[in-house]
C-alpha cells in the first residue's frame, strides 16, 4: 500500500463524536465509508431494470460467482500484506505459474492429484517467506520486491511450460475443485465464503489480527508495544503466498489447461477490490467483507456492461478506473481527517491561551 496514505485515512475522528451535527452531516461523513455498498446495490438495481430478461438471473449470478471466484481469493491475498501497509504484487503474477505447475505434476510427471496439490500450495508459501525475507530483512520496499520477484516467478512459468500449453488427462476428483456445485451454486463460491470468514474471524477477534492492523497503522509503535513486526509481516506474506497457490489450483480445475499468457489479467482487478476495501464497511481498514464488496462491484460493474455489448477494452478500463477512483477517495478522506485534526489542535491550544493564569495567594 502506498506510505502517502494512511491506514487511518478513512478512520472516523473521534473528537467529533461530541459534536451535534445535522442529519445531511452525517450522511456527508458516511458516504466516504459506505458509498461502496450503497453504489454496489444501486448498480445491481440499474442493471437489472435496465436488463431485466439477462442480468437478474440465476444463470448470470452463476457466471459471476463461477468467474470472480478466483479474482476475490486473490484480492482476500493481496489484502492480509495490506493490513500491515505492505503490498504483494505476486498474487497475479504467481498466479501463473501455480496453476501451470498443478496440471504438469499431474500430467507430465504422474503424481497423484492431492500431491500436486499439496507441491504447489508449498511451493507457494515458500514462495511467500522469500518476498518476506526481502521486505523485512533487505529492507525492499515491498512494491518493489514483489514486483521483481513477480517477474521473476513469470519467467520461471513461461521457461516450465516452453510457452506452449499445458495439457493432459486430469481425474475427477481435480476437475471436481471447482467443476462442482453446492446449493445449485459454484462451489468456487463457497472456497471465498470459507476463506472470507476465516480471515474475518482473525483479523477481528484475536490478537493476531490486531497485531497486524497496528503494525499497518504505524510500525514503530508496534515494535515499542512488544509486537514482533518481521514476524508478523513475513507471516502476511506467507498466508498471501499460500492463498494465491490456492487459487491457482481452483484456476487450473476450471481451466483444466494451463498456459502462461493466462493469469496477470487478474492482478490488477485484485488489487482493486483490496484497495476500494480500504474505503468501506470498516472506516480506515483494509478489511475483507471491503474486499469483497470491492469485487463485487468490479463483478457487476463488467458484466452489466459486457451486457450492454461493451467492447473488448472496457473490462481493463473499468478496472483500471475504479483503482484511480479508490485510491482518489482514501487520498482526499485522509486530507480531509489531517485538516480537522489540525483544525482542532488548533482550536484547543487557543482556548488553553485565553484560560486566565490564577492568582498565586499572598502569605
């Protein structure tokens, strides 16, 4: 995440909880928070009375689920480093090479599917501790060193599969991770839904998650408060890390066919729906139901559209777009909550200013 924004940026200020203000006031306050949801139902709305013979429909809310699924696992990924105001540019690139790398074990060196599964998913987090042992201990800046390793592990896929595609006889039991159903659902759904409340469970209700929003709001206080913050951030990589694996493994059972020309479409609209987390449902956090209200947007949004018969570009406009947009808001929330602070530390010393100097009594 960027250091020019903070993790606070959003975070309502509690010196105006006293304060009586206007009902328009607050709405002002809120739409900042909860306009994403608010915009999220408001295009649901629109597109379904707009397309009402193709857009409200169990078949169209089947493709979404069946289509995001591996685009909201990857921003739940790019979320975990953020909490700690680092961020993983390896969810998209890695991406890559996971999901190749789980039909080759499969189909050119015959293991069995739960050990591919099992490699890549290892291989993945250990993939995780190098991007965390050069944030903590080299001391990379953390776009940087994902991006370098990005790159890095890109090329690595494109060398495994000589450019060419991936293909075999898979068994059912892969096909079946994500070729299923649940409720008359794509189980891929599900795989969020599980993973979505299990890091809703950690970030929010235990100490762990708590060391890792301090340490994202500021780091040095964290280290003075006893928190071991390389420990910390190099364990966000590494759950980054394992989840992405993941996802590569639910991609390669869609797909069924790996290639790497397949896969860096999905860093930039992860990336997305983490940073328009930052900017709903818990002021100033990056937080995972803001995750997934972030994609769920970019979900709707692009399909509403591709409905619509938008060309080709409009899936990368609009994503690229709504990153500026997301990004705009938290810059201008953190401006705004700077002023009133200042405004207000301001206000407090003149008051102590004017306070009469009471009278020492004569002996």
């Amino acid at each position: 995440m960027s250091s020019s924004i903070k993790s606070t940026a959003l975070e309502p200020d509690k010196s105006l909880d006293g304060e009586a203000v206007s009902f328009a006031q607050r709405i002002g306050r809120a739409m900042p928070v909860y306009g994403l949801v608010a915009l999220m139902a408001g295009l649901a709305l629109l597109f379904s009375l707009l397309l009402p013979d193709t857009f409200p429909t169990l078949f169209n809310l089947r493709a979404i689920l069946a289509d995001k699924s591996v685009i909201a696992l990857l921003a739940l990924a790019a979320t975990i480093p953020m909490i700690t105001g680092k961020i993983d540019l390896t969810v998209g690139y890695g991406i890559v090479l996971w999901h190749i790398l789980a039909i080759s074990l499969q189909t050119q060196f015959g293991l069995p599917w739960p050990a591919a599964v099992l490699i890549v998913l290892l291989c993945a987090a250990l993939f995780g501790v190098l991007n965390g042992l050069l944030v903590e201990l080299a001391q990379i800046d953390s776009f940087i060193a994902t991006l370098g390793t990005g790159t890095v592990i890109y090329a690595v896929a494109m060398w495994h599969s000589g450019g060419r595609q991936v293909v075999g006889d898979l068994p059912e039991g892969f096909v079946g991770i994500a070729g299923g159903s649940l409720l008359g659902l794509p189980v891929g759904a599900f795989y969020v839904l599980a993973v979505s409340v299990t890091l809703w469970v950690v970030t929010e209700f235990t100490p762990l998650g708590r060391a890792l929003y301090v340490i994202g709001a500021n780091p040095k206080a964290a280290q003075l408060n006893g928190i071991a913050v390389r420990k910390h951030v190099m364990g966000a990589f590494v759950a980054s890390g394992l989840l992405s694996g993941f996802a590569g493994v639910l991609l390669a059972s869609r797909l069924q066919i790996g290639q790497a020309s397949v896969g860096l479409e999905f860093l930039l609209p992860a990336l997305v729906g983490a940073f328009l987390g930052s900017t709903t449902i818990r002021p100033g956090r990056v937080n995972v139901w803001g995750t997934l209200v972030g994609v769920a947007i970019l979900a709707i949004g692009i399909s509403g559209i591709q409905q619509f018969g938008g060309a080709f570009y409009v899936e990368p406009l609009f994503n690229g777009l709504t990153l500026l947009v997301s990004i705009g808001i938290a810059g201008w929330a953190q401006q705004r909550r700077n002023r009133s602070i200042k405004r207000r530390i301001a206000e407090r010393q003149l008051d102590h200013a004017q306070q009469p100097v009471p009278s020492t009594p004569s002996k």
